[in-house]
C-alpha cells in the first residue's frame, strides 16, 4: 500500500509539471498584457515602438516650424510689427470753439546696427540645434530600451532553462521511481529525486516572476508591445567598426548650444537700446468754426535711450550660458571617452567568458549523458547523477547568459558610440 501511494504521488509530480507548463504557455499566449497589441521581433523595432510615444517625437514638427518661422523674422523690414496711431481732439468739453485736430500715422520699428544679421544668424544655429537635440533625445530613449531589451533577454533565457530544468528533472523522478519499485533504489534516493522536482518547480516560478517584471517593462516604453520570442538569431547589434569617427549626438547637441549661445551674445550685444521707430503719419486740423481744415504729413524717428543695467544682464547672461556649455561640453568628451573606453573592454572581456563557458557547456553535456547512461546501469548513484545535473544546467545557463551578455556588451558600446539600435 505505501508503494502505491509512492507511486501515485510520484506520477502526480510528473502531471502537474506538464500541467505547469502548459498552463504558463497558454497564459502567456492569452493574457492581453502579456501579448500586447503587436509583436516587436528586434531591438529597433522596440526602439521605434518607443521613441513614437516620447514627448519629444511628438513635438519636433512644431519645433522645426518655429526655428524657420524665426528664421523669416530676418528678412523681414521691421524687427516688431508695425503700429497704427490715431489721435483725435477737440475742444467739445472746454468751450467748443470749433477746434479739431484728427491724426492717423504709422510707427515702423527699425532695426539696429548688426540686429538683422545677428537675428539671422541665430535663427540658423536654432534650426541646426532642434535636429540635434532631437538625435540626442534618441540616444537616452535608446539607453532606456537596451537597458530594458537586454534585462528581458537574460530574464527569457532563464525562464527557459528553468522549464527544460523541471522536464529533465520530473523525467528523472519518474525513472528513479520506477527503479524504486524493482528494489533497485532506496526511498531515500526517490525522495531526492522528488526534491529535485520540487526545487526545479521553485525555480521555474520565481524565473516567472522576473520574466513578467522584464516583460512589463519593455511593454512600458512600447505602449503595449510585447517583444517576440521566436527571434534567436538576430537578438544582437552589429558591432561598431574601431575606425567609427561620426560626431557623437550628445557632443553635437552641445556644440550646436554653444553655437546658439554665442550667437545670443552676438544679438544681446547688438541691442544695447529698443528698437527706434520711423513714424509717418497725417494730421487734418482747424482752430475754431468757420476755417478750412488744414492738412498735414509729419514724419519723424524715435531713438530710444540705452538700457544700462538692464542691458549688461542681458549680455552678461548670455556669455555665462555660452561659458557653462563650453564647460559641459569638455567634460561630457572626457566622459565619453572613457565610457568608450571601458565599452570595448567588457566586449573583449565577455568575448573570451563565452569561449571557455561555450567549452564548459559542451563539457557539461557530454559529462551528464555519461553519467545518465551509468546511472541506468547501476554503476553511479543518485546524488552523482543529481550533480552532474545541476552542474550541466548551470553550465548551460551560463552559456547562453554569457551570450547575451556579449550582445549587451556590444549595445552598450553602440550607445557610447552614439549609434540608433540596429
């Protein structure tokens, strides 16, 4: 009786370990957040999916048409739109003696010395920064889709040695079980080997969880996108050629700041006053009843005075942002190139990891279907055969983490680089 119930529970291990998978198949095919409204099959595809929902996607249309709205400010006659003066007086509430006296005129700013070009000039250098603020923005986009593109691949990996993990492990139950029932193990050995299942189960659960954190995060930065995991042969980046010599988007972006900063200084510079203004206007008047009307044309110009103090802020404003930007920009190329630097390292690094762990698991593999072989035989014992397992699985897992490593390693040297997923 003690056998059978042995037996029953044994067999339920196996059945409720198939049941498992199956169910977290079919869960994670129809679960709506699990699948999401599309399937990303590469990285750039993630990326894509991402960079459309960012707020700086959204607006650079309108930004490129204010920097050439600005730009047409330049050829324009008049810096500020021009103004309608009327005037009308009269004596009606002091005697009415018949005095009137009716002005209409026009006020047309004029622009100072070196305004226009300065005006010019800056509008260019601001169409110039939208495109390169807007690569730049790509770029930390990009590092938030790598960071979590890659998390999800290490995490799907583990997930999936996990199942194969509870299938090697439940089929190993069910031969030691059977060979506890000839006599020819002990208890002993099949409540191991039931242990084994038990923790293969654990792991596989909490090998889930991960998996569904990683999953919801790259869904975050696409809206809903799941990425697809029929991809295996395209999960990596191309790698950066060591020659690679284009402008990096952060260091351009900074550039073209410094460039709009002092062209900024070179505009404040120019406009030490407001603007004068050309007035042209005509004047119809009389002094009492009974006389014509006279009529009139005034022209004449306004020359504001300088504004001092308000003035040097301006100015002195404008070459401090001018000084901070240079500053940031030195600093931002030293930290470049040493994040390049150590990028390449941990590529070579995680090169020679994948060699030995590559050895290591076909080692591994060859080592357990030894041992597998003598263990039916008779000629290994259980606790053997239960190592040699762990040790092929741990194997196998450092492999293929190994691997996506190096595609990580490779990424994150593109990000260093400046360069869009592939």
């Amino acid at each position: 009786m003690f056998f059978s119930k042995r037996k029953v529970n044994t067999y339920q291990i196996v059945f409720s370990t198939i049941a498992l998978i199956f169910a977290t198949a079919l869960t994670h095919a129809k679960n709506p957040d699990a699948a999401g409204s599309a399937s990303l099959t590469t990285l750039k595809e993630v990326f894509d999916a991402a960079w459309l929902r960012q707020p700086e996607a959204r607006a650079i249309n309108l930004r490129r048409d204010a920097a050439q709205a600005q730009a047409k400010v330049a050829s324009q006659l008049s810096p500020e739109p021009a103004a309608l003066e009327i005037i009308q007086r009269g004596d009606q509430m002091t005697g009415n003696y018949g005095s009137s006296e009716t002005y209409v005129g026009l006020a047309i700013p004029i622009w100072l010395p070196g305004q226009r070009d300065a005006t010019g000039q800056l509008a260019q250098a601001e169409i110039s920064f939208v495109e390169s603020k807007q690569l730049s923005a790509q770029l930390r986009v990009a590092f938030a889709v790598r960071d979590a593109w890659w998390n999800w691949q290490r995490t799907r990996i583990d997930n999936e040695l996990a199942r194969l993990q509870l299938v090697n492990a439940s089929r190993l139950a069910v031969d030691v079980n059977r060979r506890v029932q000839a006599g020819e193990l002990a208890r002993a050995d099949q409540h191991q080997a039931e242990g084994a299942v038990q923790a293969a189960k654990a792991n596989l659960a909490q090998s889930q969880a991960s998996f569904a954190l990683a999953l919801a995060q790259v869904q975050m930065l696409t809206g809903g996108a799941t990425p697809s995991e029929s991809n295996r042969t395209s999960v990596s980046e191309p790698e950066p050629p060591k020659g690679h010599d284009s402008p990096h988007p952060l260091l351009k972006e900074l550039q073209d700041r410094i460039i709009v900063a002092e062209r900024t200084v070179s505009l404040v510079s120019s406009q030490n006053r407001s603007n004068p203004q050309l007035t042209i206007g005509a004047k119809r008047d009389r002094s009492t009843y009974g006389e014509n009307y006279g009529q009139s044309i005034l022209v004449g110009v306004r020359f504001p005075f300088g504004d001092g103090p308000r003035y040097d802020a301006r100015v002195a404003n404008a070459q401090a942002e001018a000084i901070e930007v240079h500053a940031q920009l030195q600093l931002e190329k030293a930290r470049l190139i040493a994040d390049q630097q150590a990028a390449r390292s941990r590529v070579e690094s995680v090169r020679v990891q994948l060699q030995a762990s590559q050895r290591r698991a076909q080692l591994a593999r060859e080592s357990r279907g030894f041992f597998d072989k003598s263990f039916r035989l008779g000629e290994s014992d259980l606790p053997t055969r239960l190592r040699i397992e762990t040790e092929a699985i741990e194997a196998e897992r450092q492999e293929a983490r190994t691997r996506i490593e190096l595609g990580a390693a490779i990424s994150a040297l593109r990000q260093t680089t400046g360069l869009l997923p592939e």
